[in-house]
C-alpha cells in the first residue's frame, strides 16, 4: 500500500480524535455545573488529546484523500480505534479509578453502543462521567448509522444497501445525497433523542437520568445511570417507552430518512423489518406466557417485563428491567439465543441482524432444492428482489466467522479462568454489542468490573469487531491487505 | 413422486429389517448362555419384528428398484428410521423397564453411535441387553461408513467422496468396485475389532467387556457395560489402546481400503487427516498442560486421561474415564467445543468433521481477499484440488444448518425445563452423536435416564438429524421432495 493511504487515514482519523477532544468540554461543563471536581479531568484530556491530534493533522497534512476499498477498510478501523483511545483518557484520569483496561474497555463499550460496563456504584458516580459515557453511545451510534449508510456498501461488507434500494435516483450527483441525506439522518437522530428525554422525565426520572437514558436508548447503547439499570425506577410506563424507542432505533433508519426527505413510506416493506418485528414479538409473548403460567406474574407486568426485556436485548441495547437470570432456565436459553439475533441494517443496532436470517434461510432452503434437482435454477430472493451470490457468500462468511470467533473468544475466556456460561455469554454480547451477559458475574445483576485484564481487552476486541460487521476488521488482518 | 419408488424403498427397509430381526438371535443366545430370562425376549422380538418384515417385504414386491435422487434421499431416512423402530422393540419388552420413549432412544443412539444411555445400573444390566447395545453400535458403524463411501457422494451431501479421490480409476466397472470395496471394508472393520477385543483382553478387561467395549470403540459409539464406563478399568493402558482405536477409526477408512485392495498410502495425504490430528494432539496437549499446572495432576496420569478425553469426544466416541466436569472450567469449555469438531469424513465419527473446517477457513481467506479485490479470481482449495462453489455451498449451508437446528433445539429444550448447560450440550452432543453432555444430569458422571419423554424424542430426531449429515433429512421435509 502506498503511503499516501496511510497518511490520509491517519490524517482523518486525527481529525475526529480533535473533535472528540473538544467534545469532552460537554462533560467538563456538567461536573463544574454539579460542582465536581472531576471538571478538571476533562479540560486536561481534551486539552492533552486535542493538541496531541492537532498535531498529527498538521502532520499528515497533504492532498485531498485517495478513495478506494482499502483506504476505506483502514479508514474504518483506524477510526474506531483512535475514537476508542482518545475516549478512554478521561476514564483512565478519572476519580472512579480505573486502569487502562478497564478505562478502554468502558470507552469501547461506549462507541460501539455495546453498554457493558467496569465502574460499580453508579449512583454515586461523578455526574460528568455519566455524562461522557452517553456521549459515546450517542455519538457511536451516528457512527454507525452513517457507517451503514455510507461505507459499508461501498465495501460490500454490510450485504443489502440503502442506495440499492435508492438505485432509481441516479438524477442526483452522489455527493449532495449524501448531505441531504446525512442532514435528515442527524435531525431525526437529535429529534428522537429529545422525544425520548421529554417522555422520560413526564413519567418521573429526573432531568439528568432522562438526557442520559434517552441518549442511551436511541443509541441501542445500554449505560444506564444507575447500577440496577431502568429497574431503579420501578414504572412500567417508562418500561414501555423504553420498549418503544428501542424497538424503533433498531429499524432501518433509511425508512424515516425517506419519509423526512421525499414523503416515501415504501421502505416499511422491507422484509426485516417485518421479521424482525414477527420475532421480537413472538419471543416476547412466549417469555410473559412463561412468566404467567411458571411464575404466576401477574399478566400486565409479565407483558411490559417481557416486551422490555427481549426487545432490549434484540435491539442490542442491553438495559435489565429486573434480574432474568431468576426468571427460569426458559428464559435464559431465550436471553441467550437473542443476543445473536439483534436488529436490522441501518440501524444502531448489532448482532447478525434480521435480513442476514432471511438470505441464510433462504439460501438453506433453495440449497436443499438443488440436492433434489442438481441442474435446476433455485434463486434466492430478499423480498423481490434478487441475492447474488456474492452478497449470499458474504452473509455466510459473516456467520461462520461470527460463530468460529464466538467459540475461540469463549475457549480464551474459559482459559482466563471463567465457567462456560460467563465465557460464552461475554463473548456473544460483545460480538453482538448487546452489553448484558449471563451467570452471576456478568448477568443482568452484575457487572465488568471484577473481569481480569486480558479478558477484558479480548472483549474490548469483540465489541469493536462486532461493531465493524467482523469482515471489515478480519480484511484488515489479512497478509494480502499490506501487500504491495 | 411415483408409487414405485415408495414400494421400493420400503421394500428395501423392511429387507433390512428383517436382517436386524434375524440378529436379535445373537443375545438371545447370549442370555441363554448366561441363563438369563430375557432371551424369551429377544426370540419374541425376532419373531415379532421378523414376521412383520417379511409381510412387508413380500406385499411390496417389485420390479428392480429406481435408481434416482428422490429414491436415494427416501431410502436412506427410511432405513435409518426403519431400523431404529426395530432396534428400539427389545429395550421395550425387556426386564430393563423402559417406555416407549427410551426403548427408541437407546436404539436410535445405538444405531447412530451416539451412545447416550437411558440406561441406569448398567454393571447389573442383562447381558443381552449389553450385547444388543453394542451390536447396534457396530451394525450402525457400518451402515455409516458404507452410506458415506457409497451414497452420500451420489446424493452430493458429504461434500467430499471417496469415489472423486479415485475418479482416476475408470476402467473398472463400478458395481464391481463397490463389491470389492465393501469386502474389503468389512474385513477390516472386523479385524479392528478382533485386535481391539484381544488387546483389551490383554489388559485385563475379562472377554465379555472386552468384546462389547471394542465392537464400542470401532464404532466410535460409546455404550459401555459399566455406568463408569472406561473409568471402571482405572488402566491407563486401557485408556491410551481405546485412545488409538478411537482415533484410528475416525480417519477416513478409504485409506486403509486402498492400502488393503492396491496396496496405496497415498491417500495418508488427505489434509483432513493431517487438519484433525493437528487439533486432537493441540486441545489434548491443552488440557494435560491445564491439569499438570492448575490441578497438578501427574503428568504421565494427565496425558493419558486428556489425550483419552480429547479423542473420546473429537472421535465422536462419547467414552469417560473420569468426571472431567470437575477437572475445571476450561475443560467444561474444551470438551463443549470439542463436541461441535469431529473426525474425518469416510470413518464412523460424526460432528462437523475436519474436511468441512478446511474448506470454511479456505472460503473465508478467499471472501476477504474477494473484498480486497473484488475483481480477482480467488479458489478456494482442498489441498491441491479446487473446491466448486456447489461443494462450498453445501459446506456452508450445512454449517449454517447445524447452528440454527442447534440453537432452536436448545431453545426447545429450555422449554421443557432444562438449564442452559444441559440444553445446549444435549443437542450438541445428539447432532454430533458423541454422547457425553456437560452438566450435572447428562454430564460425564451422569446418564440421560432421568430426561423426560418429550426430551427424549427431541434427542432421538436430533440424533439421526446428525447421523445422517442434516441436509439428507431436512431434503425430504421440503414440499418440494414431494411434489409431482
Ligand atoms: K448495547
Ligand atoms: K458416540
């Protein structure tokens, strides 16, 4: 590769490293309005991070970007890399001492909207770490919505596109759709934010906890203010908003850009979104029908529990309503096979997502057809439209990558000196940016905190692996990226 | 599908039937010898099942059988699922007390060489009964074997076949190929199982255990005459003999066929020999590291038990020699991702086997190279022969398969009130046909007695789902098989 690659990415990604520097003001400004000290820990990163990236802009300084696939493939992982570094600094100087791991590992958890955290006691802990913790959901997940939109179909790693929907519009030049388009994208990102808070505080949480939980929740991002997440507040209303706005960041955002932008409403047909709605559905009311007849909980809060957990963990958010791990063994397994499902394309939400299911099932079945009539055609379709073999090929790799690192990350966890359920479940909610485990360690009581370094820098590289949809960051680690 | 083909392979089915009836003479004689009552039982089932048989057989006399794709995939489910009923009648009448349930279950475990035991107080179990057991394991081992080097390749499900590593031997006729191949196949199976028998003898095993546990080990099945199986014994030399002739039968027996008939090794060079001893010798070498340094076991006692349980459960034997749930959490991980592994293709071991690792790992270096550049040309290779994008393919959705019927039938399983451990290593352990589970109830220490019936029957589908390679059970489920 040459070195003008190198040298733009790493020029770009410092330009992001400044403007998350100069983020860090925002929770500067929070501790000094609550009188916290840790204002100070803030000016000094974004100071020290700020100038160190304004130094490697100055430095990398040249012509305007080459645009081909590995820039792009560098690009995206170098960018989450420098934005989980530079994130971790405040952590690390903070009050709620943390070590490197642990500081990168919440800083990771953070942009990658995984939501799993290290820091214990919550509820008492400095207002302007709260604050940069949402912040880094918030902001990771315009990240990734205009990762989805923008760069993972030019890499043809993210299988279906928003623009191959979009192929009739080819009136336009590209650059100026992508500017309306990222414009509508962030005015209804911000607009649902603040939805989410006002509704959040008219049912009882106070202003801080509704900012923070509703930046949280739009995000599919999981950090909570308090340590026994949105059961602290004891509603079910705020349950069942919760279920709501967490159900909608996990469709496509293409479907409301369209509306804002053209008034097109067509995009509703997508086939995930129906599949994923049919699941979330589905295994919701099999949880609250065991939680009735089992457990004998009393049938509107068995539903508003159920709802809220599935969808929390399918949309990948991962905020407990209440400890599942004592639900029953039913709800365990359910909790479990969730976390692989999650949301759809286009959305803040990970895992491997309802259209990967819908070509992986498709597929079996027209392979299954061809064992029957070897020389037949058996096409396999996306709705009407039709899967060629290259995006049926990727969606496969995906899934077999997904699970041969799910079983390696859990041997290595198993090695570390975690039981099976802790390993397995650590390793598939990082994969999948859910941020909820399983088993008393890191189930839905309990937390990162007491994990060991090494595990927690393996998991630190799972959620950002799973953040990237795998392929981008496996490409990156090939010998044949670094040739020539 | 026409009449004919429904005559014909019930006719087929119910030929073979009549051949399992007839061998039930064998412990019936046996339980006569040791002057036990249960040999009425035997003799009644033989007649029982043999009657039955014959009128079937004489009801659907036909012309020569239909040789087509749809004949091949129905006839296969069928004799496995024909023989299974069969099997299952003995257990049922027997002084053992099982229901209907668990009388299918021992046999289809017996007959896939699964080798999980409904069976508690198998030291006082009828000899017959012990007999029958592991008849069913060694007849199933050779209907395996001969289903892959004959059928399999022709259906195109086992992906690689033995006939397209001897594609250069054109000259014969194949039906004389086939006569020859399966003689020399079947004295070699016997003659593996003599010399397993009097080695075992050697060691001090008295010649009724002897000779069920070698007619066991041959068939990589894993019944046992004792509830501690091999750990009855407390021989290391035992242990490290059942370790050779565990692995020896899951290599591919195409290589000692074509060393027997022509006098060739070169088939010793098929990389999934090279692949699976690669990773029995890395786990087994793991986990005596494991118990020498975290558990200071001594390591002449540590090799021989991890070596034995490494290649126990890659064999898809399914054999114990000690409670290795309690050896600790990193060896509860291994043996569960040992479970999902598996032997060579052409051998009597299931699971995901070696071959199909190979290929996965080729496809996804040459889907990330295809992202680099997505022009290239990129072949995926098996050793030097290329693998064609049907085999890929069917690699792949076998894997894909096998995961999503995983993950629902642990699902399924927590519905029926299992924990999550049991669940999953329940289902993982029938599809791959090992045997041994993980947890306190199926674990290594336990049995599956105390499973309930519809536990059972779930097992019993999942172990012939698995025997049978997936895809040539879920063919025949599709609308399609049975269109026209
Ligand atoms: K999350
Ligand atoms: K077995």
């Amino acid at each position: 590769m040459n070195a003008t690659i190198y040298q733009s990415a790493i020029n770009i990604a410092a330009k992001v490293g400044l403007y998350l520097s100069l983020t860090m003001l925002i929770p500067a400004l929070v501790d000094l309005y609550f009188g916290h000290p840790d204002w100070k820990v803030f000016a000094l990163s974004a100071c020290l991070m700020g100038s160190l990236s304004l130094v490697t802009v100055a430095a990398t300084q040249g012509g305007p970007p080459p645009f081909n696939r590995k820039m792009g493939f560098l690009l995206v992982n170098l960018l989450w890399l420098v934005v989980s570094i530079v994130g971790a600094v405040p952590f690390w100087l903070s009050s709620v001492n943390l070590d490197f791991a642990e500081a990168l590992f919440e800083s990771v958890s953070g942009i990658t909207t995984t939501g799993s955290t290290v820091i214990a006691g919550l509820d008492n802990a400095p207002p302007g770490i709260l604050v940069w913790r949402s912040l880094l959901h918030w902001l990771g997940g315009i990240g990734i919505v205009a990762l989805g939109l923008f760069v993972m179909p030019y890499l043809r790693v993210g299988g279906l596109s928003f623009f191959k929907m979009e192929s009739s519009d080819t009136t336009e030049k590209p650059f100026a759709r992508i500017v309306t388009y990222t414009r509508a994208f962030v005015l209804i990102y911000i607009v649902m934010t603040v939805t989410c808070a006002v509704i959040y505080g008219y049912l009882g949480m106070n202003r801080f906890d509704a900012i923070n939980h509703a930046m949280s929740t739009i995000a599919t991002g999981g950090f909570s203010t308090h340590d026994a997440s949105l059961g602290y507040f004891n509603s079910l209303p705020i349950l069942w908003v919760a279920t709501f706005f967490m159900t909608l960041s996990s469709l496509p955002f293409s479907v409301l850009i369209l509306f804002i932008v053209r008034g097109r409403l067509d995009t509703l047909k997508d086939p995930q979104i129906i599949v994923f709605l049919s699941y979330l559905t589905v295994l919701a009311i099999a949880a609250s029908l065991f939680q009735r007849l089992e457990n004998g909980v009393a049938f509107h809060e068995a539903l508003a529990h159920s709802f809220f957990t599935v969808s929390s963990i399918l949309s990948t958010t991962g905020f407990a309503s209440d400890d599942y791990m004592l639900w029953g063994d039913f709800i365990v397994a359910l909790a479990f096979a969730a976390t692989f499902m999650g949301g759809c394309s286009g959305s803040t939400a990970g895992g491997m997502k309802a259209y990967r299911f819908i070509i992986i099932f498709n597929s079996i079945r027209a392979g299954l057809y061809k064992l029957i009539y070897p020389n037949g055609i058996h096409t396999v379709r996306y709705g009407k439209a039709l899967v060629d073999i290259d995006v049926q090929r990727t969606v496969f790799l995906f899934f077999t990558a997904y699970m041969m690192i799910w079983a390696f990350g859990s041997l290595a966890m198993g090695a570390f000196g975690y039981d099976l359920l802790t390993s397995a479940s650590a390793i598939a909610t990082a994969l999948s940016n859910v941020g909820a485990g399983l088993g008393p360690i890191i189930g839905p009581a309990g937390n990162f905190s007491t994990l060991h370094d090494p595990a927690l820098y393996l998991l630190s590289i799972m959620m950002l692996l799973g953040r990237l949809e795998i392929l981008t960051v496996l490409v990156v680690l090939t010998p044949l990226f670094w040739k020539e």
